[in-house]
C-alpha cells in the first residue's frame, strides 16, 4: 500500500467568490477542495459574494451541456468536508434559502469570517 | 495576520470582498488593476485607510496606470518588496 504523506496538518481554507455556471473557477475551487481533502489535508469552504449562488438547490445545467455543481456540493460530506460557510449578508442579498442548499452550511458576518481566515494555515482565493 | 493582493479595480466584487475581510494587522499589496484602489481622494481609497490595514503597491503597475504622484500614504514597492511582503506573512490571499 502507498503511503501518502499527511500534509503536515495544515488547514486550508478554500474561499468560492464565482457563480456555479459563469466561468471554470466555480467548478476548479470544488475539485481543488475535493483534492486536497483526498491527501488528508484539513479542508473548509467560505462561500463568499457570488459564491452563495452555487448553493440554489434545484440546479439544471443539462441543457448548457455544465455538470451539475449542485450534486457535486451534495457529495462534500462524503469526501471528509465537514465544515462549510457562507457569507451571510450574501445570502441576505440573494435571498437563499439555507435550510434548502446542497450541503449544509454555516452562515457567517464579516467579524467571523475575519477570525475563520486567521484559524486556516492556507488559504486558496477562487 | 494575512497578506493580501488585490489585482481588480474598485469597481470589482473582488474589491468589495477584500474590503470586508482586510483587518487591522494585515497588508494589502495592490497590483494590476488594483492600483487604482490607492488613488487618493477617492472612495475606495478612503474604505481601504479605515480598515487599519498596511497598504503597499507594486511601482511598475502604479507607474503603466500614470498615477505615481497619486498614490500618497501608500508604501509602493519592487519585486523584491512583495518576495519581502510574502516573507514577512506567513500566509497570503490573492483577490482578483
């Protein structure tokens, strides 16, 4: 069996700025997240600004040919992701319902949001 | 302590994100784009003071936007400032 090497514990906090359908970075900070969760590196997600819309449930890609980001966010907690904020006024802003979301997440105001960078060793801004 | 870089304008999501998350302690190093941030007089640079954090820009950019004379209260630096910066921080978040 191979051996892979535990990345010295670090935490790394992966920071989602970009709606799930308009560019490529929605989908990279998700896979990224999922990699490094792979290599048994601690991993949370900040879904931040436009980041929150990735969370609508009910996503329907299939006719703009895009995989369904909403399933693969449904998958997190079966990758050892367990921790997941979002910015709360951006909720606020888009109205999103987080009792219906994905996955489960945490909503957080600036001040918490502040001490959450601070608690991560690596931080990965998408 | 965290530092940042910030290479979208003060129009930008990006810029408005950074803003809410700068926190006193941390630097700001503006590049690209985000040299328009450190203009004084302006708004954005007046959100950028009042968050407590240092604020330094990257002199070739400043220099390609022509706004060198504007940039007041700022630190501006090199290359080697920002390897510096980078040295100085253990950890750093890049907006964009």
């Amino acid at each position: 069996m191979t051996t892979v090497a535990n990345n010295s514990g670090k935490k790394l906090l992966a920071i989602i700025r970009h709606s799930p359908y308009g560019d490529s970075l929605a989908r990279t900070s998700i896979e990224t997240a999922l990699a490094a969760s792979a290599f048994d590196q601690a991993v949370c997600l900040l879904f931040l600004g436009d980041g929150v819309l990735q969370l609508m449930p009910d996503q329907e890609p299939g006719a703009l040919g895009s995989r369904n980001l909403g399933r693969l966010l449904a998958s997190l907690p079966l990758y050892d992701i367990e921790s997941v904020y979002v910015d709360a006024q951006a909720v606020s802003r888009y109205q999103v319902k987080l009792e219906n979301t994905p996955v489960s997440a945490v909503p957080l105001q600036p001040p918490e949001m502040v001490e959450l960078l601070r608690e991560h060793d690596l931080l990965l801004g998408f | 302590m965290i530092l940042h870089t910030l290479n979208a304008s003060p129009a930008s999501a990006a810029f408005a994100e950074c803003l809410r998350l700068l926190a006193p302690g941390d630097a700001l190093l503006l590049l690209g784009d985000g040299v328009y941030c450190a203009l004084a007089g302006t708004t954005a640079r007046a959100q950028l003071d009042a968050a407590g954090a240092e604020l330094y820009v990257l002199h070739d950019d400043v220099a390609a936007a022509g706004i060198l004379g504007q940039t007041a209260g700022t630190s501006t630096v090199d290359i080697d400032g920002f390897v510096a910066l980078t040295e100085r921080f253990a950890r750093q978040l890049a907006w964009y």
